[in-house]
C-alpha cells in the first residue's frame, strides 16, 4: 500500500506513535541486550573471584537461552492478557533484579541459576514489542516501525563494550569489585527505565489521549482489517514443518549462523584482553570495533542488495568472509586475531540481513510465517550450543582455537546450504518488497521472536 492511498488521519496516527512510542522501546532494548551480554566481559574475573572455569562459564552463558526459549510463549500470551504497558515494563524490571543479583554470585550454581532465570525474565520481551506493532500499526506501517527498532539491537552491540569497560574501572571502591559494581549499576538502570517506560507506555489505541477520535478510528480500523486478513492463513503443524526440505535447510544454515554470533558475543572480550596491558575501558573499547565495522558494512550492504533478484550468492560470500574470519583468529598475534574476528563479524551481521528476506522467498507463502518461526526457535539454540563448546575445548585444549575451527566448518557447511536453498517458493514474490511477502516475514518474527 503506498503511501498516497493511507487515509491522513491514519497517517498521522501512525507519525505520533513513531514519536511517541518507539525511542522508549528502541532504549529498552539497547539495554536488554547489554544486559544478556554484559557477561562476556568479566569471565576472568568470576573465574578468579567465584571458581568460574570455561566451561562452567560457557555453559552459564549458553542456559540463558534455555529459560528464554522455555518461556517466550507463555510471556507472549500473557502480554496479550495484561497489555503490553503492564508486561513489557514487568519483563524489564524483572530482568534487572536478577542482573542486580547477579552482582551478589559467590558459587557458579548461583551463576548457572541466575542465568537461566534471566532467560526466563527477558523472555517475550522482543516477540512482545512486535505484537505491539501489530495490534497498533497495520502491515503497511509495521516495516519501518521494525527497521527502527531492530536498529536498537545493532547499536547495543556498539556501546555494550565502552559502557560495561567504564563500570569494570570502579574496581575497588567501597571495597566492591568492579564486576559486582557493573552488574549492580546496570541492573539498577533497567529497573529505572522499566518504572519510566510504565509511564509511557499505552497498551491499547482507544487509551491513549494524543490521538484525536479520528485518528483513533482510522488507525483501529486499518489494524483490525490487518487482523481479519491474518485469521485467515493457514495453519500447519510444527511437526510436519521440522520435515518439511526448505525449512530444514534454512534452520540449518541459521543455526550455523547463530553459532557464530553468538560465540563472538561471548567470547570476544576475553580474545580481545589476551593483547595485554589493556584496562577494562580499553578492552570495552575494542571490543566495539568489530560490531562498528559490521553495523556499517551490513547497512551497506542491504541497501546494495535490496533489489536483488537473488540473494543467495551474496549470502554465500558473508558466510565464507564469516569463516575466513574466525580461522584467520587462530593465526598470527592478538592483534592480527582482533582484525579476523572484525572480518568475521562483518560476515555474520551481513548474512543475518541477508537471510531473512531470502528465507522468506524460499517457502510457500501458506507456511512462509509458521516456517519461520521453526527456523528461529531451533537455529538460536545455537547460542547455547557456542559458547558452552568454547568454553569445553577452552579447559580442555587451553586455547579457543578447536571453537574457531568449529565456527568456520559450521559457516563453510551453511555456504552448502544456501546453494540448496530455493531461489522462490513458488508466487510468493522474490523477496525484495512485494506487501505479501513483506507481511509474512513479519509474521514469522512475531511467531518466533528474534529473528535477528
């Protein structure tokens, strides 16, 4: 639906909700993310204060998926139930008491334990926010909405490192360690925003007192039109999905993905302080400069390929510089090792732009948004699988090395992978903008939640 055919009033409805609701969002998931990842950071020193082995860390990571995946749809339809004001404000302020508890861990079973229920607490935070979208803004709004705040989890990558490294250097005062300190202070700090964002929040269209009863009547309109037309699509049953040949291909090739993003979430820091005689904050600042390049690169990217009748070759070539990269890691000086995982950093955000609109392309239209949700759910257990791998081969090889070799036959087997994939599942369009593909892929985040 292009622009000139969406009523004015629609359209300014929309407009306010972009103003008014989205920066809360956006800031809200900036720090869910530094919150799951801000771990990475002070793996020695809940080794040298707490017993935290490699594996023990690996594993503590890799739970959190485990409470998220176990809970992400009983958080979503009690979303439905409570208003999203309500539960994504809960989520948030949940979260953040256990990152605060966190600062108090003396033993890794508080570890595992707190990490697995912050799983457990951030869990429907992202699948929540775009069920928001999508009982506030109908389908033809909805994309940019998502773009804006898909953004928020690209910049957290950048910041993370300089906030979390800052907070590392009040190490000692009033006798608290510095990690102890961070995971107080930025725990505290999703408390309060969680507080501020019930104050904004609205959870339903008719509730919120900056539309005009036109606005409200044109954008509740639009949206329900949007709910009729979903009602109807097919339903499928994961069961057959998990056979089904295309999508047991994509959550391959995701899952290989997902491996290495989330082994380089992890376990970059730790790679990064190996150069030696570097700070907290300089350690935090480095390890910002791979997510920079990526972030640049991947917007660079989508916007050379958005038109592009066939993504599957240049998805190729972001999985082979993704495992180019992490075997270059293995080579050379921690230097040389900061520039590979740069490279491999870039190769993987490029492919996850890649991927989606070309997962989307290569099923049928009727199990397009069931499809993907399956392909999420099971590919993100590789954030659990990575890093309790690196942390195994760390303990038992003294070096990382047998997890980068891992991550780059993993990307290598996902580039065999795409070359099976279907260019187009047959009417659905070829992924490049047409409204019902559009509509599906966003569907299918809804259905699985981070689709990233």
């Amino acid at each position: 639906m292009s622009d000139v055919l969406i009523p004015d009033a629609e359209r300014r409805a929309v407009g306010k909700f972009l103003r008014r609701m989205l920066p809360i969002l956006v800031l809200m998931l900036l720090i869910n993310q530094m919150d799951r990842t801000n771990v990475g950071f002070v793996q020695d020193e809940l080794r040298a204060d707490v017993g935290v082995s490699a594996t023990a860390y690996g594993l503590g990571a890799g739970l959190f998926f485990i409470g998220y995946a176990l809970f992400e749809v009983p958080s979503n339809m009690l979303l439905e139930r409570f208003g999203a004001r309500v539960w994504l404000t809960r989520i948030m302020i949940t979260w953040g008491l256990v990152i605060v508890a966190m600062c108090f861990i003396h033993n890794v079973w508080m570890f595992y334990g707190l990490r697995f229920l912050l799983g457990v607490a951030e869990a429907g935070f992202f699948p929540g926010v775009l069920l928001y979208f999508t009982q506030w803004l109908p389908d033809s709004s909805r994309g940019r909405a998502s773009a804006i705040f898909l953004g928020g989890s690209a910049t957290a990558y950048i910041v993370t490192g300089p906030i979390t490294g800052a907070l590392l250097e009040l190490h000692g005062v009033g006798g608290f360690a510095g990690w102890r300190w961070m995971f107080a202070l930025e725990g505290l700090l999703s408390i309060a925003v969680g507080f501020v964002a019930g104050f904004f929040l609205v959870s339903r269209i008719q509730d919120a007192p900056w539309l005009t009863a036109q606005e409200k009547q044109a954008l509740s309109s639009a949206v329900a039109r949007d709910e009729e037309a979903r009602s109807r699509a097919p339903r499928v049953s994961r069961l057959k999905l998990l056979i089904h040949p295309q999508v047991a291909l994509l959550t391959t090739v995701f899952f290989a993905m997902a491996l290495t993003g989330y082994a380089i979430t992890f376990w970059l820091p730790s790679l990064v302080e190996e150069i030696g005689g570097l700070s907290p904050f300089q350690v935090g600042l480095l390890s910002a400069i791979p997510w920079i390049c990526a972030v640049i690169a991947m917007y660079s990217m989508s916007r050379f390929t958005d038109r592009a009748p066939d993504r599957r070759p240049y998805l190729a070539v972001a999985l082979t510089l993704s495992a180019t990269g992490t075997f270059l890691a293995t080579l050379g000086s921690p230097w040389f090792g900061l520039a590979a995982i740069t490279l491999a950093a870039v190769g993987g955000k490029c492919a996850a732009t890649l991927f989606w609109p070309m997962a989307q392309s290569g099923l049928d239209l009727k199990i397009a948004a069931p499809g993907l949700a399956v392909v999420n759910s099971i590919g993100n257990l590789g954030g659990f699988v990575s890093p309790t791998l690196f942390g195994y081969l760390k303990d038992t090889t003294g070096t990382t090395n047998g997890g980068l070799y891992t991550l780059s036959a993993a990307s290598l087997l996902a580039v065999l992978g795409v070359a099976l994939i279907r260019r187009n599942g047959g009417g659905t369009g070829s992924g490049t903008g047409s409204e019902p593909a559009e509509s599906a892929l966003v569907k299918g985040r809804l259905a699985t939640g981070e689709a990233r």
